[in-house]
C-alpha cells in the first residue's frame, strides 16, 4: 500500500490575516516509523521484542514538532503566552469552551491509495514537555476515502493555575497507527492549489448539518462519490517529491 505525506502550510502562506507573511513549509518534519524512534531507555528492555509490542507498533508513525518555542497557558482564563506570539497567533486555537481542549493547527496530511484506518495517538513511549503536562485527543479516520488536515488536540492534565510548555523541534507530538498488515511505502508530495481545493471541500461538508457533525460513512460516500480518490491519487503522483 502506497501512502501520500504532506501539510496544508499553502493556507497558512496565503493568509492575509497572518503577520508577518511566511511560509513554513520547509520547518515541517516528515513522519518517520515508529520502531526507528523507540526512546534508547526503552531499547535495553525485553519488552520491545515482545510480538505484543512489535505488532502493536507495525506500521505506525512518529509525527514530530516542526518548530521550537514556548507556550504558557493561564488555565483560570485561557490566556496564552509565548515567547513567539506570531507562531501562536498563526497555529493555536484557544478553547472555544470550558472543555479546556487546545489545538495546534500543524496541518499534517496523509492519504492512502486504498482504504486504511488511520488513527492518531498520544505518545505513550516519550518524555517530553507535551507528554509530561498534556494528554493527546485520539481520532481516526479511512485516509483512503477522506483526506483533512490532521492536527494536535490535547487537554491539560496539570492542577497548576499557569502550565509552561518547551516544545522542541523533533519533539514526538503524536503516532499515527494504521491498522493494515500490508506492507507500506510512504511519499511525499508538494500540497497544490488543486489538492487544497478538495480539502477546502471535505471541511467545508461538515456545515452541512447543524453543529458540524456528520457521520464519517456520509462524507466517505460523498467522497467516493465525486471520485476525489481518483483525482487526489492523480495530483499527488504529479506532485511527488520522492519516497519517506
């Protein structure tokens, strides 16, 4: 199975809202497998040659921070400050409620070439500032018959009022498990215009009913209905850059 890498930075580079006006997409980190990145502690233990943990782990990918800074978050009023306001003005987005979920928009991008359940994860294996102070969201989606930007969600699991994170570029922020016994080989590819377009349309669908929720069999079928499998596998052979 053929899998498709890349990041949606085309619409962080055409906002006219972001200041200043940069394209990040030379920052972002490809996914690298996860039995290349198993913490060194962690190798001199037994358990990692045990079929329960080697099968666990096949196919799943380390997704890491592309940038470095630091974030504080007040947690009695949201507030969030960083030593580099713009990055967070342009990827964070603050709780909308009191759930306390914050996002960061990195904007990864995976597709398939068949269908494959693709789910996201928190790093159970790393030790890191995101780890020690947050807990990842998990969600999964078939990227052979979808295709969205896959972003970090996590909610803060510190008692403390004021919680400071130190990301660091390299930093595992998620895997991503795709539960297939195939083998796999994943490529890059340079997002275009025309993938941002079926992109923009796949989010868009989720206002067509109120609240945003749409069950994943109904955009799936809308999906393959409008043949964007075919068209998405098209563009980003065209688009390829080379194998991961």
């Amino acid at each position: 199975m053929n899998l498709y890498y890349s990041n949606d930075e085309i619409v962080k580079s055409e906002n006219n809202l972001v200041s200043p006006k940069a394209d990040m997409s030379m920052a972002f980190l490809p996914p690298e497998p996860l039995n290349r990145n198993i913490p060194e502690k962690l190798t001199l233990s037994n358990y990692v040659r045990c079929p329960a943990f080697t099968d666990t782990i096949k196919n799943t990918y380390a997704l890491k921070f592309p940038f470095s800074f630091k974030i504080k978050i007040n947690q009695s009023t949201g507030e969030i400050d960083s030593d580099n306001p713009d990055l967070v003005k342009t990827y964070f987005v603050n709780p909308t409620d009191k759930s306390g979920v914050v996002q960061i928009q990195l904007g990864t991008l995976f597709f398939a070439d068949q269908s494959c359940i693709a789910s996201q994860i928190h790093p159970y294996m790393h030790v890191n500032s995101l780890t020690q102070n947050a807990n990842v969201l998990q969600g999964e989606y078939d990227i052979g018959k979808w295709i969205r930007p896959i972003n970090l969600a996590f909610i803060v699991n510190s008692t403390q009022k004021e919680v400071v994170y130190d990301f660091k570029r390299g930093d595992v922020y998620s895997y991503l498990r795709l539960y297939t016994d195939q083998k796999t080989r994943m490529y890059e590819f340079n997002n275009t215009p025309d993938i941002q377009q079926i992109i923009v349309r796949c989010l868009s669908l989720k206002f067509a009913k109120s609240q945003g929720n749409m069950p994943l069999k109904e955009v799936y079928d809308s999906f393959l209905r409008k043949k964007y499998n075919k068209k998405l596998i098209q563009l980003v052979k065209e688009n390829k850059i080379g194998e991961i």
